[in-house]
C-alpha cells in the first residue's frame, strides 16, 4: 500500500508465484497443507496431471485480487516467481 502514490510515476507489476509462500487460497491440490510447494515438488505432479489447474487459477485470482485491493488497481505488467508463468496452466490462466 506504501506503493500506491508511486503508480503513475513507475510501472508496478504483479509477480505471480506458486512456490513456497502460504498459498493465498488455502488448501488444495496445489498447497494440501496450504503452503506452496518447493519448484521441484511442484514441476513434477503438474506435468503427471496431479494438481488440478483449477486449483491453480483460483491462487492466481487471489493473487491478483488481493494485488488490486491493495494497490486500487489492476497491475502494469504480469510475471513469475521462478518462471511459474512457463507452465502451460499459468499461460492458459494469464
């Protein structure tokens, strides 16, 4: 929020992550314990089809949301923590 005057004097973006945070949603298939996994455990059940990309979407959303809430407005850009905007579930969702 301290962010928020500096809007349109600098680009703000939103860095998306899927790792190692407590996952904004809660408990899913992507977070059972409701903190994110590490990359390694989370490449490997995404491309086995083991973590339900709607579960994906809906932390992306609350990603964003929570992004617009706090900043009054959507972001300048859109990327990755660890280049979590390559998998095709986030590409699909961005």
């Amino acid at each position: 929020a301290r962010i928020r005057p500096f809007r349109r004097q600098a680009a703000v973006g939103l860095h998306l992550t899927l790792t190692d945070q407590v996952a904004a949603t809660g408990p899913s298939s992507l977070a059972p314990e409701g903190k994110l996994p590490g990359l390694a455990s989370l490449a490997l059940p995404v491309r086995r089809g083991r973590i339900d990309e709607r579960d994906v979407h809906a932390e992306l959303d609350a990603q964003y949301d929570r992004f617009v809430e706090t900043l009054a407005g959507p972001p300048d850009y859109v990327d990755g923590h660890q280049h979590v905007h390559f998998l095709p579930m986030v590409r699909n969702w961005l």
